[in-house]
C-alpha cells in the first residue's frame, strides 16, 4: 500500500471531493485508510452503566484507497507514488531503508 499513517491526502472522488486530511490509520487488507475530519459517522451508543445515558457519537469512517491521492510535502501537489531502489552505496545511514517513495510530479523523497 502506498499511503502510509501520518501522510495527508486528498479526496478525489465521493461526498468529501476536495478537502485534505491526514491519514489516521492504514487497513493494507481492506485497502481502505481513516482520515481524520472525512466520512464522520453518528454512532448511537447505549449506556454502559446504571445511571449513564445513552449517547450518540461522532467518529470517522474508513473510505477506499482509491478515492484518495496523496499530497506531496514538497511541491504540494496531489500526487501518484513512485518507488526508488537505493544502492547500498548510496545509503549514508545503516537505518535507511533501500526502497524510498518518490513524488511522481518533482521527484523528490516523500
């Protein structure tokens, strides 16, 4: 999956078209992601205790991968990703990693 937790997005497509998030959690299976802000539903939840009322609460729904675009840090441009295959001589650093997304419209690192 492309979109990773913590990436902000766009919506391209349903009732949400336009607005931008970030990415609360990523579901790789259901290829599906939570954005915060977008797709919120009203759930009605019974009281837990004796006492407690009842309440309806307010939280975010997850929406299908393919309805969203990532925007890019740099050029702030929704965008398609790429991937980049890094050399060991290229790695400065043991801890990076040698496959790196990459911005599809400037190029660079995301």
């Amino acid at each position: 999956m492309k979109i990773k937790k913590g990436d902000t997005v766009l919506i391209i497509s349903g009732k949400y078209r336009g607005k931008t998030g970030k990415v609360l959690r990523a579901f790789p299976k259901g290829g599906k992601v939570l954005v915060e802000g977008v797709n919120i539903i009203k759930k009605h939840q019974k009281p837990r205790k004796t006492g407690e009322k009842g309440q309806v609460i307010e939280m975010p729904s997850p929406i299908n991968i393919s309805n969203v675009q990532l925007l890019c840090p740099k050029c702030g441009k929704a965008t398609r990703v790429g991937y980049k295959i890094m050399s060991i001589r290229q790695l400065a650093d043991k801890n990076q990693k040698s496959k790196i997304r990459i911005c599809k419209k400037c190029g660079q690192e995301i």
